[in-house]
C-alpha cells in the first residue's frame, strides 16, 4: 500500500501546484503529511520525519545554496557575465558563437541564477543575431537555453546539481568530475542538433518570431546597466570566484579517489570552504570596484532568492525522508538488482522517467529535480547503481521539455522576442534534445561505475 499512497501523493503536489496554483513548498509538505499518514507511520513519526529530513539537507546544502548564489549576485553586479559574452563574441565571431554561448552558460555561470542569466543573455542574441543568419535568432535563442539548464542541473554549483547531489549522498566533487564534462558535451551536441534542424523548413520567422518594431522596445539591458558597473576589472579576475572553488573541489575529489589527500587539500577541497573562499573573493572585488552599497545590495538581492530555494529543497528532503519511514524503499528496492547489465539501465531509465514526468506536470527544473531525488534517493543504497549516476539521470530527466507551464518559459519568450510557437519551437525543443542526448552517456557511466 506504501507504492499507491506514495503515487496519490505526488499526484496531489502535482495537482495543488498546477489546479490549485499552491506554492511547491506547501504542496511538497501537504503531500509529505498524508503521504505519512496514510501509509500508518503515525502522527509523530510524521512530523519527526519531516523535520529530520529538512534539517539533514539544510545540514548538507544549505551554505552551498546560499554561498553559490550570493557569488552569483556579487558577479552580475560586476558585469563579468556581460563581459565573458562580448569576450566570447569577440574570440570566435557572430557563426561560432551559438556555441561558445553554449559552452560558456553551462560551465561558467551555473551560479548565477537562471532568470538572471537569461535577462543578460537576451540582448547579446538578439544583437548577434542577424550577424549569424536568417535563423540566428532561434539558433542563439536555444544555445541559451540549453546552456542555462545543462549548466543548472550537471555542474557544481548550479543550484539544482547541488540539489541533487546531497539529497542523493553524492560527494559534491564527484558529481562536479562527471557534471563538469557532461553539462557542456550535452549543451554543445544539443546545438549543434539543434543547428541541423533549422537547416530544415523547421523554424519560419513571420511565424516564429515577434515583429521587428517591438525589438527597440525590449531592449531591457544597456551598456550602463547596473551589471556593467565596472568595465576596468580584467574577465579573468572576475571569473576567479567561479574557477577557484571548482578547482578545489575537482583537486580535494581526486585526492580521495587517488589516495594522495590530506587534511588540508580535504579542507580546502570541502565544497562548503571552497565556494566560501569564492563568495570572499567576490565579495572583495566587489567592495573595491563597487563600494559597499552597491556590495550589499548585490548581496541583499542574492539572499532574497535563497530562501525559497532552501524552503524547497529542505520539503525534498522532507519528502525523501517521509518515504524511508513508510517502508517504501525496501519494497522499491525488490523490483531492481545489479547483478546483470539490464536491471542497472533500468534503474536509471527510471530515475530519468520520474524526473521528466515531474517537470512536464510542474513545469519548474528544480522543483521535479528535487522531488524526483527526494522520491528516489531511498532506493538507491540498495539497487547496486552508483548513486552518482542516478543523480545525473534525474538531472537529464528534469531538464524534459520546459514549456508553457514555467514561469522561466514566458520571460524566455518576451526577452527574445519569440511568438508562443517559436518559443516552444526552442526552448521546449532543445530541452527536450538535452535530456535525450544527455541519457546514453548516464547509462554507459551507470554500466562502468
């Protein structure tokens, strides 16, 4: 009885956040309540099961969430993404840039939160676009967005790859080692599959996109926007804050593995330490190029967007937690075994196949990310699978088809001046394009680990 009231309670979190229009974090935890209750784990249990899950995950990824999107912040008010893009523009011109774009959102900014990044992305693809082709504006349109959401769910420390990771028990650094290949590979092939495509009579300009006349009035962000405060700092020290913490995490992962750590290549290597010596680093640079006000309110902005995100995330852990109390876990466990090549694939498919159903009914990455590992990450001790794999397969099958019933789906639209078509003819199509090319690899690494 444990699987039906678990299947009734994602069933109702579903239909609370998209009937109902519920906040995820009250859906997630009504659906935890009853999900506790039905299954007979008893009043007390239940709230013992939903406060142990939210403090363990705080516990692991609170300071993550909060120190990645702080330096996130302190970067945007610094104008090191603006400036990477024009550096990036300048490098390889307007044909290779859809996929240096590509490349860059989805190993160098997962930090940044992913509204942010499309508000600063926008106008730089809609500038380039007629300097790429008559169909520019879709090809630079959908290497954006699967920049963005490869780079979120595979790669330290976009918030739903963080997400991910500690609900599953993954090492930070592990899943950096595999994410930090897999999210670009991913991103690149989708726009290249993606170029193929429009090669085809697959995107029509009088129908895809928006008219001309209106593209004056949706240029939000100019050159002396806040972002671009500074112009004098050199790219590479605004990326340091980025690229040291994910060198120490990558250096501290391969110490464990290949035997050579010690106490302080394991400290510096702490995920917790690293990302905070790069929010210290952000945080300087910002107070000498910007000043304090300026600093703080960077700040201020980026602490405003943790606190739903942590709500989430600690009701997902809240979730998986509730789930391990019912006994499901063991019963889940039953169906699968290791012991050959096929029940592996299957474990992963599975992984994938909840997480994608997730997102098609929410319509949020982080939220079905985060729900899927909740609802998976009691089984995965006991199938035999790496539990780094199933975390990117629920990171693949997250990223399932963004569409209409996401929030980031319509402000994509209006900032790239795309009909409704046009923008479900790119970022519906690359996202679900990355979820797929991104599978194959999760289920050869799931085979081999």
């Amino acid at each position: 009885m444990e699987v039906l009231h678990t299947a009734i309670a994602i069933v109702l979190a579903i239909a609370l956040i998209i009937a109902v229009k519920v906040d995820p974090v009250i859906s997630l935890l009504v659906a935890s309540l009853y999900l506790g209750l039905a299954s007979g784990v008893g009043f007390a249990d239940t709230v013992e099961a939903i406060t142990t899950g939210f403090g363990s995950i705080m516990a692991e990824v609170g300071l993550l969430i909060g120190f990645g999107v702080a330096i996130g912040a302190l970067l945007h008010s610094l104008g090191a993404f603006r400036k990477l893009v024009h550096a990036l523009l300048r490098a390889v011109g307007p044909r290779k840039l859809p996929y240096a774009l590509a490349a860059a959102l989805s190993t160098v900014f997962p930090s940044i939160y992913v509204d942010v990044q499309v508000v600063l992305a926008a106008p730089i693809a809609r500038t380039s676009a007629p300097h790429v082709g008559r169909r520019g504006l879709a090809l630079l349109s959908g290497a954006i967005g699967t920049g963005i959401f490869a780079g979120y769910v595979f790669v330290v420390p976009g918030l739903a790859a963080v997400s991910i990771a500690s609900l599953l028990d993954v090492q930070l650094g592990q899943y950096l080692i595999f994410g930090i290949f897999l999210g670009p590979l991913t991103a690149i092939a989708t726009t290249l599959l993606f170029a193929l495509l429009l090669r085809t009579r697959y995107w029509n300009p009088e129908t895809d996109e928006e008219p001309e006349a209106r593209e004056a009035e949706s240029e939000t962000v100019s050159e002396d926007a806040p972002e671009a405060v500074d112009a004098g700092l050199p790219l590479g020290v605004l990326l340091l804050p980025i690229l040291v913490p994910l060198v120490l995490i990558a250096f501290g992962a391969f110490a464990e593995v290949y035997d050579f750590s010690t106490p302080i290549i394991a400290f510096l290597g702490n995920a917790t330490i690293a990302l905070f010596i790069g929010l210290l680093g952000a945080y300087g640079l910002s107070r000498w190029r910007s000043g304090s006000h300026l600093t703080d309110e960077a700040l201020s902005n980026g602490f405003k967007t943790t606190g739903e995100i942590l709500l989430i995330t600690g009701i997902g852990g809240s979730l998986g937690e509730v789930i391990s109390a019912t006994g499901m876990d063991q019963t889940l466990a039953n169906l699968f075994s290791a012991d050959a090549g096929a029940p592996v694939v299957v474990t992963i498919l599975l992984a994938w196949f909840i997480a994608a159903v997730l997102h098609l009914a929410i319509g949020s990455v982080s939220v079905a990310a985060i729900a899927a590992a909740g609802i998976v990450g009691p089984i995965v001790g006991t199938t035999g699978v790496a539990p780094v794999a199933v975390g990117l397969a629920i990171a693949s099958g997250a990223m399932f088809a963004l569409q209409v019933n996401s929030n980031f789906f319509w402000m994509f639209k209006s900032l790239l001046n795309l009909t409704t078509q046009g923008a479900l003819k790119t970022m519906t199509m690359v996202t679900s394009i990355a979820s797929l090319v991104s599978l194959p690899p999760v289920i050869v690494l799931a085979l081999v680990l």
